[in-house]
C-alpha cells in the first residue's frame, strides 16, 4: 500500500518547480500561475479532505453525503456560470444539466446495486460525475452559441423557408454537441492503451488487485461518459429554446460567447 506521507507530499513539489523552471527557460510568463494553481489545488483538497472525514464516515447517515452532493451540484453551476459568462440563462440550466446527470448516473449506479450505498461511494462517484459534467456544459453551451452566431445567416435561410426554430438550429447545434461529446468518446476508446486512468492508478497505488481495479476503472468510465451525454443533450434542448423566441426568431446574441 502506497503512503507517501507529508515528506514525500513536499518531494513531489519538485515538479511544480520543473513547471516553474519551463515557463522561465521558455518566456511564458506563466510562473506566478502554476504556482497559484498548486498552492490553491493543495489547500482545496486538504480542505475538502477534511470536510469528507466527516461526511464519509461510516458512523454517519448516508444523507449527509448526498446533502454534500447538492452542494457539488450548486457549486458546479456557479462555475459553469463564471466561465461562460455571456450565455444567456446559463446558471439555471447548468444547475439543471448538472442535477440530471448525477441523477441518472447515481441514479443507475445505485439503483441497480452496482456500487453500496454508503457515504465512501456515494461522494466519489458524485465527484466524477460533476467535474466531468460541468466541462462539458461549459465546452457545450459556448460551442452552441458560437455555431448558431457564426451562421446566423444560414439559420434564419432555414426558418425563412418555414422550418421551426429547433429543425432550423438542429445542424448547429449537432456540430456543437459533436465537439462536447469527442473528448470523453476518445478517452474512453484509448484508456488502457496509452496510459492508465487516475481511479485505476489509485486504486493500484492503494494495493488493490490490478483487476478489481480494472473492473472499478471501467464502470467508471461509463460513469462519466453516461454522465456527459445526459448534460450535452440537457444542455441542447434548454439552450436552443433560449436562443429562440416563441415565434421562432433567433435572438440577438453576443459576439463575446464565441
């Protein structure tokens, strides 16, 4: 079982030096960032580890875990909120994109008994989901707006000719979602092959069996990949009705979304 211990934590910032050491070499400018990022990275985990040595502990009812998982929820939309500032609407439908992946997920995960339902799976796996669905909220809802902004000609051709606005948009919107959903598809296709995923790694690294890691590593995979599938097209049906007036017109949209 691997423990690095503090000792071995403070070593391995070594390698944020190397970070540091490249932008010098190389005039990036990006010193005064990487550190940011790491100092930030070690006080968030050594925050929320502390939280969920409470919130996963056995003793405890399982619904302060899922109590937890609400606020990853909140907490996810208000990100998704700050990084794509200028879609219309966005906070109430990345908290709805959000709510309905780790629903179906957890939802399916539990629900049919592929993990127990206690506090040590339930906040992990919710930690998965979430991180994973607010990334491609973001990449979704700003490559929409973006296709529909770039086309906007094509687009009001197609509702000039008669077509509703979502027969109008459908090709645009299709491109987007295309973009949000081929990461995840790739990884998942390559895992394995070029390198080991981090729950895998973990596990390995903890002394697990290389193959009950395997079987964790892939429900897993499915995990995020069923999780980003439910948000894009949460996030496809909402954002096309807000760009959208009744009367199928496309709206005025900020360039700045692009």
């Amino acid at each position: 079982m691997a423990d690095i211990g503090w000792v071995g934590l403070g070593l391995s910032s070594a390698l944020v030096a190397v970070a540091v050491g490249v932008s010098i070499l190389r005039g990036l400018r990006l010193e005064a960032s990487i550190l940011w990022a790491s100092l930030r990275a070690l006080v968030q985990l050594l925050a929320v580890g502390a939280v969920l040595t409470v919130v996963i502990d056995p003793g405890r009812p399982v619904a302060l875990a899922w109590g937890w998982v609400a606020v990853m929820v909140a907490f996810a939309a208000v990100t998704v909120r700050q990084r794509a500032p200028d879609v219309p609407g966005v906070l109430p439908l990345a908290l709805l994109a959000c709510s309905a992946a780790a629903l179906v997920t957890l939802g399916v995960l539990f629900g049919l008994g592929v993990f127990p339902m206690e506090g040590a799976t339930v906040v992990p796996l919710a930690g998965l989901t979430l991180g994973n669905t607010m990334t491609a909220t973001v990449v979704a809802v700003r490559r929409i707006v973006a296709e529909l902004a770039d086309k906007r000609a094509e687009v009001e051709a197609r509702l000039a000719l008669g077509q509703a606005s979502s027969e109008a948009a459908r090709p645009y919107v299709r491109a987007a979602l295309r973009t949000a959903l081929l990461p995840q598809i790739e990884t998942t296709r390559t895992v394995g092959l070029i390198a080991l995923p981090g729950a895998m790694t973990g596990l390995i690294l903890a002394g697990v069996d290389p193959l009950d890691a395997v079987r964790v590593q892939v429900a897993v995979m499915y995990v995020v990949l069923g999780s980003v599938a439910t948000t894009v097209t949460v996030v496809a049906l909402g954002l096309t009705r807000r760009l959208f007036t009744p009367d199928h017109r496309l709206v005025r949209i900020r360039r700045e979304a692009t």
